[in-house]
C-alpha cells in the first residue's frame, strides 16, 4: 500500500487524488485529501461567483471524486502555522502533495492602497462567498461610485455582482448577512479600469457579455479608448505585429465595439446602475478625504508600439468611496517548505519539490502553488498528471519510506480534529436547513464556529 496526503481539496487537490487511484502503475494506492476548511473544493466553493451556477456545479464532479473507497477527506487539518507541521506530515505518508494555491492577492504599491475603503477583490470575493476568515464587512456600499482595478475575470464577477439587484442574487448561496448588505447598497456607479488596452484584457468574452445582459445595470464604453488599441481599428489583427489576434480578444474587441457604437448604451430597462469598462488607465494613487478612500488617481497611458504601454503625462481622477483591485493572486510560503519569493511558487522539477535544486523525496507540488496562478480550472487536470506521474517514478523508493498505520488516529493525537466525509455532509444539511428557514435554497453557514458546530453535531 502506497499512502499519499494531498494538502488542498480545491480542483487540483482532487484531480491529483483522481489520478492516483485511477492510474495502474501501483495498484493499491490510499489518498487522504486534507484542507485548512472544514469544507471542500476550494476556490469551486469560495471563489465561483454565486449567480455561476453552471460553473458551481463543478462540486458535483469534484463530490464523485472524494467518494471514491480509497479517497478520505480530511477537513479542518491546517498544515504548517499553528498546525501540523509539513515534516511530521511526511513521517505520516509516504509521500505528500501540496496544492494549496496561491492564497493572497497581489498589490497595487501605490500610495494610499491601505486606506479604509480599499480592499482586494479577494476580500470582496470572500465575503459574498461566505469563506469563514472573511472579516464581518459592509464594504461601504452606502458608496455610490466604486471603482474596480483589473480587467480580468475576477474584476468582471466583482463589478457584475455589486451592479446586481438582491432580489437576483436570494436564489443563490450568497450568506444572508451579505444579502442584506446588498438589498441597502447606494453603489450607483461601478468603473472597471485598466492600465493596457481591450486586446490584451484577460476577461473572457462569456463573462464579458454578461455585463450588458444586467437587467438592472447599463454598460458605458468610451469609444475614444477603445480606438487607442491598434486592435481595434484593425479589426482583428493589430498594425504593429504580424500575429493575428488571440479568438478571445478579438470576440471582446467586437462586444465592446457593438457597446461604443450603439445609440443607446447597453442597458436594461429603467438601468438603475452604469458600470464604466475602462482602458489605459495607470492607478498612481488612491486619494483620501476624511480619513478615508475618496477615489483613485489614473495616469492616462497608450501604446508604446512594442506590446506595451507608456504614460502620457496627463492624469484622470475619477471619485470613488470603495476601491477594489483585482490585479492578480500570489503564493504564500508554507513554513517548511522552499519558497521561490519572485514568482511566489515552490521550486520543483515536474513537481517534485526542489532544496538546494536537488528533488526532496515523498514532497510534491501541483496546481498555482506549482506552476503560478493561471489557467483556468481544468488546467489543473494535466498539471496534476504531471506530478502524478513523477510520485509514481518514485514510487519504488517511497514504498520503503516509513509511514502511519492511522494518520487520522495520529492526527487526533497530535490535537487535531478532523472534519471527515459524514461531518461535511452534516454542513450541507445544515445549509439546506437554513436556507429552508430564510425561504430559501441551501444557504451558506459563513463562519468557523456555525461550521464546525454542524460538522460534529449535525445542527446550527
């Protein structure tokens, strides 16, 4: 038998334990999948926008997984800090694979970003996805004018979801304190900004047109920005490269152009909200009245004729009393683990984990704390088969490795209690009856002890 801890229970955690009992090579393979949450898959969880349900329904295929007989799940097992620590977690298995993500946001390094009233789209994210670290925050929606900094998918949810009634998000998950706090909201201004162009946008054209499809929310698109890009008035392809455009910028480049000719301003009927898409737009500050965010400053920018941007010596300040920057996720070290701080990844080798750039024997890495945030989340089933087959190169001196009889029992030894399989299924009872209670379907239990409370005792 060939014991194996994966560290994460998000779409790579549970793509490498897939791929472990499903592989041939070694056939009697057991997979602990552990996580920091009570609950599991992760970002799928605690990241998706609530109004994706589609995209959400990935917890079916993800469930499917973590009932396989040689799959446990292990919530509430925090590894490293004040946890277990990663070398008494390797004397327990004979091998362990982090995929622990990249857990933090990444910065503006402007002046002003720690102003109250600024946030990261991580923060926001977190709090209308119910995570239990998320601190108790109305993000000052009494703010009428909000500005986003990113042009990525995630600045995408984030402006869709503050420009989207309350009565559109009560069929969702979305916690009931959160709910409330968006039925008061006074956002009546939502401006999505970023520094480069509409061909080099990160969103994908799918997430893009949900925009324009608000029915309570218009969409504004400055045609002047827009023909900055050479994209854009090429139609496709840009005038400074011989490379045709990516599919995806060039289907974005035509919904914003479909935006800036209209007469009209994409819109629903009797648009209570307008959410700006802004482009070549540098944040250089974020401003300050009365002790708090007031807006945000922008250096105008262009092209600068080699794929990149230059300023342009004029500025644009545009007023806001919540900022959000969505510019981007970042790995943490794991204490005890290397740590490559300039991409904020593990060193590795077809993920086996490197110290001193030798292989560490039994230590793997798979999905963003491996390879860095990109991707999208079935990029995680070929990065986990790479490390996958790797372990299982390794298998022959693992076995040798010596390993515990019980993790589970040695865990509970060690003062750790373990969220399993039935505890997680006792919180998804207790989120239906909540739901049930609030005239609704299941609603999320959004912290630690309401949690824990219905892990072990099956109530709220």
């Amino acid at each position: 038998m060939l014991r194996v801890a994966v560290v994460g229970s998000g779409p790579s955690g549970v793509y490498t334990a897939q791929c472990l009992v499903q592989q041939s090579r070694v056939p009697d393979v057991r997979v602990d999948v552990l996580d920091r949450l009570p609950c599991p898959y992760g970002l799928v969880r605690y990241g998706v926008a609530p109004d994706h349900e589609k995209i959400k329904s990935l917890q079916n295929s993800l469930r499917t997984v973590l009932e396989h007989e040689r799959i446990t799940f292990l919530g509430n097992v925090q590894v490293g800090g004040d946890g277990l620590p990663p070398d008494r977690l390797s004397e327990l298995y004979h091998a362990v694979v982090y995929c622990v993500g990249a857990a933090t946001d990444r910065g503006l390094g402007v002046p002003g970003e720690d102003l109250p009233g600024s946030h990261s789209a991580t923060e926001f994210v977190s709090w209308y996805s119910a995570h239990p670290d998320s601190a108790a925050d109305d993000f000052a929606l009494q703010a009428r004018s909000v500005v986003v900094i990113g042009v990525g998918n995630v600045a995408v949810d984030v402006a869709r979801i503050l420009a989207r009634s309350a009565e559109e998000l009560r069929p969702t998950d979305v916690p009931h304190p959160t709910l409330g706090a968006l039925a008061g909201s006074r956002v009546r201004e939502v401006h999505m900004a970023g520094r480069r162009g509409p061909s080099q946008a990160r969103f994908t054209t799918k997430e893009l047109r949900e925009l324009g499809g608000l029915p309570g929310a218009r969409v504004v698109v400055d045609p002047a920005e827009l023909a900055l890009d050479p994209a854009y008035a090429s139609a496709g392809t840009p005038t400074d490269s011989p490379a045709p455009l990516p599919a995806v910028a060039r289907r974005n480049i035509e919904v914003l152009r479909g935006w800036a000719e209209a007469d009209v301003p994409a819109a629903g009927p009797d648009p209570v909200r307008t959410i700006h898409l802004r482009f070549f737009l540098r944040p250089v500050e974020l401003l300050e009245r009365d002790g708090r965010v007031a807006g945000v400053r922008f250096a105008r920018t262009v092209p600068d004729g080699g794929g990149g941007i230059k300023d342009t010596g004029t500025y644009e300040e545009i007023d806001a009393q919540l900022v959000l920057r969505a510019v981007g996720y970042r790995g943490l070290p794991l204490p005890g683990l290397p740590f490559d701080p300039a991409h904020g990844t593990v060193p590795h080798l077809a993920g086996r984990v490197l110290r001193d750039g030798v292989p560490s024997p039994g230590e793997y890495v798979a999905g963003w704390i491996k390879r860095g945030p990109t991707g999208v989340i079935g990029s995680n089933r070929s990065c986990a088969k790479e490390t996958v087959a790797s372990l299982l190169d390794d298998a022959p001196l693992l076995e040798g490795r010596p390993a515990a009889p019980d993790p589970v029992a040695a865990m509970r030894a060690w003062g750790l209690r373990p969220v399993e399989w039935d505890g997680w299924q006792s919180i998804e009872r207790a989120e239906a009856a909540l739901g049930r209670s609030l005239g609704r379907g299941p609603v999320k239990i959004p912290d630690w002890d309401g949690l824990l409370e219905a892990a072990h005792s099956g109530r709220r």
